[in-house]
C-alpha cells in the first residue's frame, strides 16, 4: 500500500487549487464542434412498378386470427389422431356384432347423461328440501320490505325489462 505524503498548505496547495480549477473550467467550457447527427439526403431507391406478390406461409393477419387459426389446428390434428385410432380399432374389431359395437360407443354417453340428469336433479331436491328460515329479534320500531325482481332480456339487440 503506497502512502502520498501530505503537501504543506503553502505555494503547492496553491497550484493544485488552480489546477483544479482549470480542470473545472475546461470540462464545463463549451463543448467540440463536433456533429452528433447525420441526415442522409441522398434520395430513396426508386421501387417498381409491378404489383405485389403474395408471399409463401401464413398470411398476415391479426393476433386474434392468428390464435384462432392455431387453435383449429390443433383441433383438427388432434381429432385427426382420435379418428385414426377409432378407425384401426374398428378395423381390428371387423368381426364384431354391429349392435354389440353400438352399445360399447353409446354407453359412456349414456352413462355421463344419466349422472348429469341425477346431479341436476339432486340439487334441485336439496334446494326445494330445505326452505330458508329467517329468525330475527328486534327491540324496536321495524318496517321490513322484501322485493322480488324478475329481469327478462330479449332480442338480437339485447332489451331487458324489469317487472315485479
């Protein structure tokens, strides 16, 4: 670790204030004139007179349509692969009673309809098994009202109307 050994405070102190300050005054000056921009004034290429070209891939188009597109995409590649699997189970299976056949494909459906009929109908039971029970003490004057609103929206350009 080098050590600068300390000046005395006379004529060295002096010139290194005024260096100071003319290193001050230098870099607060006024700066180079030097160019910070070029303008390029040369004219553009002329283009020609042809009409344009559509250019392979996908077409421009909005983000939405381009989300949309790749969604059908894949929608379609992946029934792709489901029809093709159908296909080669019911050509392995070419032997089999038509109507044994038709029972196997419409079971899981009909299984899936029935409990959504039951769940639905659960719900409903439960809704109209309990009836709400409101139970309140008051110690003074009270004026209750209790309103029904029945909103009805109709129409290609929607309308509702609220009746009582």
């Amino acid at each position: 670790m080098t050590h600068t050994p300390k000046t005395p405070a006379g004529s060295d102190a002096a010139a290194q204030a005024a260096a100071l300050i003319a290193a001050v005054e230098d870099a607060c000056g006024p700066a180079p004139a030097v160019p910070t921009a070029y303008r390029d004034t040369t004219p553009l290429p002329v283009t020609g007179a042809a009409a344009p070209v559509a250019q392979p891939g996908r077409p421009p188009m909005s983000q939405r349509a381009t989300d949309a597109s790749s969604l059908m995409l894949a929608g379609g590649a992946g029934t792709l692969m489901a029809g093709t699997g159908a296909g080669v189970a019911l050509w392995a299976l070419g032997g089999v009673d038509p109507v044994a056949l038709a029972l196997a494909a419409g079971a899981p459906v009909a299984v899936l309809a029935a409990l959504s009929r039951v769940l639905r109908r659960a719900g409903q039971a439960a809704a109209q098994a309990a009836p709400v029970t409101h139970h309140h003490t008051y110690t003074g004057p009270v004026r209750q009202e209790h309103r029904t609103t029945t909103t009805t929206t109709r129409g290609v350009i929607a309308r509702t109307r609220n009746g009582r």
